[in-house]
C-alpha cells in the first residue's frame, strides 16, 4: 500500500490490475508543501501574479487563443486564428493557474480557470473530439497528419484536468479529458489504427489520468503509443513536416534507443512518459534504454546551465559535444523538461545524480526563463551575448511563459520523498510538509538561506518516538566533478576547497552522529523524538569549471559556480563589457552581497586582467580591474547588453568587442 500522503482516486473504471512499482520512492505532492523559503517564495508569489496575469492577458486579449474555442462553439464557419498547436497554451496556463490556487487561493483566479473550462467544453465534439484548429479548418481532416499536434494539445488538457482537479475537487474539465480520451483510445491502439504522437505529450499525460482515475485503459494506451515508435517503415508511415524521423525519436523503438536526437522538449516528454510507464508496470526495458540516453544527454549534450538543445535548426541536438554559447538555442522548455525526466529518473533509481542535474537545470537553465519581474520570457537561453538578447513580453509559439510558470508554481512537488520508512530531502528549499511512514506520521520543517549559504537546519516532529532513515543529498557541485560523467571537471578548489571525499558534520541536537553515504544522500537512521533538530553545513565556496577537451567552443576557458548556481559576468556590471575579461586559473574571488534591480544575490568579485583599447584607438593594454559575476538566472534583467559564461583564462583568447 501506497505511503504518504494520498491524493483521492476517482474511480470510473474497473481498479487497474496490480504492478511491479519500479520506484525506490514517492515524492510529495507540491498541494502537501508549505514553502517558506527567502529564493523561492517570492519566484512563487510572482508567477501567482504577474506571470500569470500575463499569461491570462496573452490568452484572452493580445492573440486569440480562447476566441478560437469560443467560435467552434458558435459554430457560424468562422475562421481559425493562430498557430494549429496554440490549444496547448490555453491548457498549460490552466494547469499553472491550477498550481497557484493551492498556494495562493483566489476566487478571481478560480472564476477565471471556470470561465475558460466552460469555453473549452463548449468546444467538444459530440464524440469527444476536441481541437480548434481541424474542428474549424475542416474535420474530415483530423487525425491525417502525425506531425500536426492534436494529441500534444491534447495531452496539455489532460494534464491541466487532472491539475484542476486536485486543486478544486471539480471534475468538468476532467470529465471533458475523459471524453477525449476514451474517443483517442476507441481509435488507436492494438489491433486498431496506428499512430506515432508527433510531439510527445499525451504518453506523461494518460499516465496522469491513470493514476487519478484508476483506469488501466489510459496506462495501458500511454504504453502502446511508446512502443509504436520506430516501426515507420514496416507500417508506411509518412511525416508531412520532416523528413528525418529522429527529429520526433521515432528511429527505433524507445527500448532500444540509446542515443538523444532531435527535438529536445519531444525527447524530454517522451522520457518523462516513459519513466511514468515503467513505474507503474515494473517494466526494466524502458530504466535501462533511459539510462543509456540519460548519459548521452548528460555526459556529451548538456550545458553546465544543465541546458540541451544546442541547435536552432533543430530546436534540439547535434552531434555530441557541439554546444556553443552565443548561438545557444537551450529552450526554456527543454530545461523545464529535464526537471521533469530527472525527477521520474531520481523516483526509479533512488539516485541522488538525477537530482543534482535536475536541481542544476532548475536553478540555472530553467529559471533564467523568467524574468525578475516575472512578466518577460526567454524562449532560447544563450551562455553569452553581444547585447543582441532581450526578455520578451510574448512569443507567437508561446510555450515557454505558460511551462516555467507551471514549474515554478508546482516547486513543491522535488523537494521531497518517502520510502519504505525513510524520508529523502532532495532539494535544499526553506519549508515544512508531513509524512504517513509505517511508525506514524512525522512532521518536518527544513530552514535554510540556500542557494546563498549552505547551512541547512532539519526540525523533525514524529507524533511519538520512531525509528526511521532520513535521507539527505549530498549535492554532486561540491565535489571534484561537477557534472555526472566528468563533462565540466573543477579547475582549481578554493580557499576552503572541498576534497574528492568530502565528509560533513552532522549534528542531531548539536551532537555529531553517525551516518553513511548511499546513492549520493547522507543517511542518518535513528530513533526519531519530537523537536529533533538535525543541521548539517554545505560549503559554498567559489568554483573555476573547466571542460571536456572535446568540447572545442570551451577550449582554454573556464565557468564560475557557486553553489548551485552559475555565474556569468554582464556589461551592466562591468563598464558596459564582457568580452574583454580574463579569468586565469589560481585568481581569487570574494563573495558579496549585491542587488541586481530589486533581487537580492551573492555577487562574485576578483580582480583580473581585463584588456582595453589604447590611447590610439588600436593597440590594445591590458589592466588588472574588478570584476563583478552574477548568477546567470539574473542576467538580461536591466536591458541589452553583453554577457559571458565561458571566460578565458588567456590573453591571446579574448575577443574584444568594440
């Protein structure tokens, strides 16, 4: 029996057959925890707001988005206005707006997410059919053309149902889900049409529905779309979009896949279903074809900002170790999808390196997606610049605004786990939740200045005394090797280096105690009493990250990183460049307070050889200045202007831009 604390099923099928749970644990539900953490809260609080009130503007005033639903449901011929994949950005902001209302409840926003579910039923065929685009175009024409989205839509509704749901207790939109879903299923599957999902969604989403309906028909089709990929060729398959299949993984079926192609977010997506599936069918195919792309993706296609997708063409991969900063493609959502595939990968393996990618991607590829303000976006999110980037209020393919609000929104749900009588903290975010283990319930507040400092302080409340493991992650950045698979290795330790087998204090009530390392956490197993207070302290010293010699775009330059976070320098910072900075090995860096526009951060400052024009206009010197690094996830915050990531540690190897 599950453990923890339950979300209600609703149950309108036959209870699924029983399965072989691969999981090693269940994280909490984000609706279960409390966060109270200085980083994230005010991230949270402004996604309540002004993301989404931006979200809610783009949606029903600037494009037409929920205008196309409305004019299915009036049914005059009126034409469809925008993109054939725009129904997804409706959904997805529905599934943030669901999100906030648990954390900030509202009855504005419920009236609002209620306003636009009635459009959206509305909209829905008497069969269950539901798609702006080809309703309006012409249905004759539904369900020819793989490439053209309807499931991807679809998949988003399912999810924001499911979202609503748990957050309300009303079931419209979810009834409307299931409609559709029992339409697809009547369709597609064993011993009906075939279908390969053009942009993978719909597989992480029918699982979902699953699990809150207990109806093994949507498991068992999420498992049966993933097995019809790479088979085009015995059943005719055409693409009318592409040409090269790897673009959407569809070259070989996903158990034997072994190398990352194509489209990032389709990729990330489909591992994400995939993991989901073999979760809840204790299918091993599936975990070790994973494994095996997870260390492509990690080990040669990932940028220290635990960004992927390098290619603009493609909106995905290359070949391996072809990862360029200034023409850094790295979608938004591509990052927000490595969180959710590393999240599932963490839940199958009990591994903590999934969580140390998944927490890089968080705090650096993902969160630079946002803005301070909360109301400007960055589609692609390059590791340097000449002042040609800027955040934008908009986009005409607009996922991005919609996913990371819905990431930052649902926090909650990485920061912990439960197991067979153990407890996992897994991200390092100030909060308070609960746990249902087998000796009784136990409560637990963590406090902590993290990502700035690395003093994290545990006040654990079992209801009576009890034996239990508590889990802690030992973050992967303190260590000699930053990344998994030696991609970025640590050029130099600092001042309070950190050696290749760090071993910290842990204290219970000021009392160092006993523990062991396993999987990458820290594991404590004791007798538990009420008002325990465990603290333990992470160093946070400053980092020079160098990179895998076959990684030519970062020859003989290095990366700043702090913590979870990396640096980069901006010309707003440093008399208006970026371009003309040398980091040489063996430089010494101060941490300071510092104010990018209204955000509180920890600054990086040395002084460094930085070289300048001369007097004639031509020659070039070179002085010893103050730098000033500040997290990337900050940058591009205070108008165009240049900004590095990588910086060389050479004179010969700057570019000066003037």
């Amino acid at each position: 029996m599950r453990k923890g604390i339950l979300i209600p099923l609703l149950v309108i099928a036959a209870s699924a057959e029983a399965q072989v749970s691969l999981k090693q644990f269940e994280f909490v539900n984000f609706s279960q925890v409390n966060v109270t953490d200085q980083f994230w809260k005010p991230k949270i609080d402004k996604v309540a707001t002004k993301t989404l009130e931006a979200c809610i503007y783009q949606t029903e005033t600037a494009t037409p988005r929920i205008r196309n639903f409305e004019r299915v449901a009036r049914a005059k011929g009126e034409e469809h206005e925008g993109i054939f994949y725009d129904d997804s950005d409706v959904f997805k902001a529905l599934e943030a707006m669901a999100y906030s209302l648990k954390t900030h409840p509202s009855e504005t926003m419920e009236k609002k997410c209620d306003e636009w579910i009635d459009k959206i039923a509305a909209a829905q065929q008497p069969d269950g059919y539901l798609n702006t685009w080809y309703t309006l175009k012409g249905l004759q024409d539904r369900y020819t053309d793989m490439s053209m989205h309807e499931d991807y839509n679809a998949g988003h509704m399912i999810e924001a149902g499911v979202a609503y749901f748990n957050a309300t207790g009303k079931r419209k939109l979810l009834d409307v889900c299931i409609k559709w879903a029992d339409h697809f299923g009547a369709i597609f599957g064993p011993g009906k049409k075939h279908w390969v999902t053009g942009h993978q969604e719909l597989e992480l989403a029918l699982v979902k529905l699953y699990k809150i309906t207990n109806n093994i028909a949507y498991l068992n089709l999420s498992d049966w779309l993933l097995s019809e990929r790479g088979k085009k060729l015995a059943k005719g398959y055409t693409w009318t979009d592409w040409k090269d299949t790897a673009y959407a993984q569809d070259v070989l079926p996903v158990k034997e896949q072994k190398e990352i192609t194509g489209h990032a977010v389709r990729a990330m997506y489909m591992y994400t279903g995939a993991a989901d599936v073999a979760a809840q069918t204790g299918d091993t195919a599936y975990l070790r074809a994973m494994r095996t792309v997870w260390e492509d993706v990690v080990y040669r296609n990932m940028y220290i900002t635990g960004g992927i997708g390098s290619a603009g063409s493609n909106e995905g991969f290359s070949v391996d170790y072809d990862l360029p900063n200034e023409q850094a493609y790295c979608e938004t959502c591509a990052s927000v999808g490595m969180v959710f595939w590393n999240q599932r990968m963490s839940a199958l393996t009990g591994n903590a390196e999934y969580m140390d990618v998944l927490e890089r991607s968080l705090y650096n590829g993902a969160l630079d997606g946002l803005s301070l303000s909360g109301d400007r976006f960055f589609y692609g999110n390059p590791l340097a610049s000449k002042g040609q980037h800027q955040r934008r209020e908009w986009f005409g393919t607009a996922c991005c605004p919609a996913n990371i609000a819905r990431l930052v929104a649902s926090l909650g749900d990485y920061i912990y786990a439960y197991g067979d009588n153990a407890v996992y903290v897994n991200l390092f975010v100030g909060s308070n939740t609960s746990f249902n283990l087998k000796n009784g319930p136990v409560g637990l507040k963590m406090e902590t200045n993290y990502p700035w400092e690395g003093k994290v302080k545990l006040t654990i409340d079992p209801v009576k005394k009890s034996v239990f493991k508590l889990f802690l992650r030992m973050p992967g950045w303190m260590y000699n090797v930053v990344a998994p698979g030696g991609l970025y290795v640590v050029k130099q330790e600092g001042d309070d280096g950190v050696p290749d087998h760090f071993d910290p204090d842990l204290l219970v009530n000021g009392k160092k105690v006993e523990y062991k390392i396993q999987g990458g956490y820290l594991v404590a197993e004791r007798e538990w009493k009420k008002g325990d207070q465990l603290e333990l302290t992470i160093p946070m010293d400053v980092k020079l990250v160098g990179s895998r010699p076959e990684l030519k775009q970062d020859h003989q330059r290095v990366a700043i990183q702090r913590g979870p976070l990396v640096y980069c320098v901006e010309g707003t910072d440093n008399n208006g460049k970026a371009w003309n900075i040398i980091v040489p090995e063996g430089t010494t860096f101060e941490t300071i307070d510092y104010k990018v526009l209204d955000e509180s951060v920890k600054a990086i400052t040395a002084v460094v050889p930085v070289v300048t024009v001369g007097e004639d206009g031509q020659s070039l010197k070179t002085e010893r200045k103050k730098i000033i690094a500040i997290p990337y996830y900050a940058w591009a915050n205070r108008g165009k202007n240049e900004m590095q990531v990588w910086l060389p540690v050479r004179i010969n190897d700057v570019k000066v831009n003037y």
